[in-house]
C-alpha cells in the first residue's frame, strides 16, 4: 500500500489497508492478524506453501509476532491516556465482544457481502476539485478518551468534511449530492428501502495508521467507500 490512505465515506465506514505478504498464499480464521473474537492473537494459522512434513510448520507465523504488536498497540494507547488508562483496555474488551456477538444478529442482504463498483464520472471529478481545492486544510481527527478503534496517539487520522461550508465547494449542496449519487445504487445492491444516516467526508490514514478490525454498530446496515 501506498504511504497513505484517503477514503470517503457515505453512512458509515470501516476499511482498512492490506498490504501484500509476498508470494504466500496464506489461509487463517480470526485473531491471527489482530485479536478479532478473543483478547489474544491466536497461533492458528497455516501457509500454505509450507510442506505438510516440515516440523517447524505448526510454530510458523507468516505474520510475525502479532501478539507483541498488539500489546505495544495497546501500550500507546495507555501511554496516551495515562491518567485513565483502563478507559484503552474497557473499549478494547468492547470492541471484541461486539465484532464477535453483532454478526450473529445480523441479515445478510446480499450472496458476498460486498459490491464493486465504478462511480460515476462527475462524482469522481466533483470529489476531485473538492480534494485539489482542500487537501491542504485537512484537519486532525478528534477520537474519545481511550479510543483504540485507530492509533491515533502515533499516527493521528485527518479528515475533510464535505460538509463543511468553509471550504471550497463543501456544504449541504454537495453532502446532499453524494448522498443523491450513492443512495439508488445502494438500495439496488442490498433490495432494500435504506434510510440515510451520515456522510462524513474525506478521511486520510498516514504511514504507521492501523485500524483496528470492527464492525459497525446498529443500525448501520450497509456503506459506500470512494
């Protein structure tokens, strides 16, 4: 991946950046990455190129040490919030037991899960002069005491609102023209009347960003990212 990531996004959102691990075709579950379902990095991951004999292969983690990763992880955040530092570890457990117990209450709307699509041509071109005009002005992204959805204490998170009236073409005119480009291609993907929440804008993750595996609360049900 390049050095930084620019998404937009259309009700909510939750993507993140994956970079490319060689030439190894790996197949794993949950909490191989990062703790997913449980509060640790689990060990249960297999690579497939590996031979069946090689007595090494049960230890073998194509990954690295994703454990220690995320105890530093967490260590910032505690760093960051010093005074409060179990604020990190409550909205940690939090995230968990969500991304473990929300998706078996879910209804899936669609075979896959996710659509690709290409935008239209003027939506691209409108978000372009938008960015052209304003990338300058990005400002830093405020997260609550003890957030850990990002690591914001290392790499803060900056973000343009397309709803700001402040700058260059942003306002309602253009939340409400996003919203208009988007809304019928949604509802055509998912078969369902869908009833807009937000549109945030421009979000910017910078070399060094991580965001922490989730799922969206409810009743979000479905999103775009541009």
């Amino acid at each position: 991946c390049s050095n930084r990531m620019i998404s937009l996004g259309w009700v909510s959102l939750a993507y993140c950046c994956a970079t490319a691990l060689g030439e190894s075709t790996l197949e794993y579950g949950v909490d191989v990455s990062f703790p997913m379902h449980h509060p640790t990095v689990s060990t249960d991951v297999i690579s497939l190129d590996q031979s069946s004999n090689n007595s090494d292969a049960d230890n073998h983690h194509p990954l690295g040490d994703r454990q220690t990763f995320h105890n530093d992880y967490m260590a910032g955040c505690r760093e960051k919030y010093k005074t409060v530092p179990e604020k990190c570890d409550a909205t940690e457990r939090d995230r968990v037991a969500q991304s473990l117990r929300q998706p078996q209450s879910m209804r899936n709307y669609t075979r896959t899960g996710f659509a690709k699509r290409r935008a239209p041509p003027e939506f691209v071109q409108m978000m372009t002069d938008f960015w052209d005009a304003n990338h300058q002005q990005a400002s830093r992204e405020g997260w609550a005491v003890g957030n850990i959805y990002v690591n914001h204490w290392e790499a803060p998170s900056l973000k343009l609102s397309v709803q700001d009236g402040r700058l260059s073409g942003g306002g309602s005119q253009l939340s409400t023209q996003i919203r208009e480009f988007f809304n019928e291609m949604i509802q055509e993907w998912t078969g369902q009347q869908l009833n807009h929440v937000s549109t945030y804008g421009v979000r910017i993750y910078e070399n060094g960003a991580v965001l922490a595996p989730h799922v969206d609360r409810l009743p979000l049900v479905s999103s775009a990212i541009y």
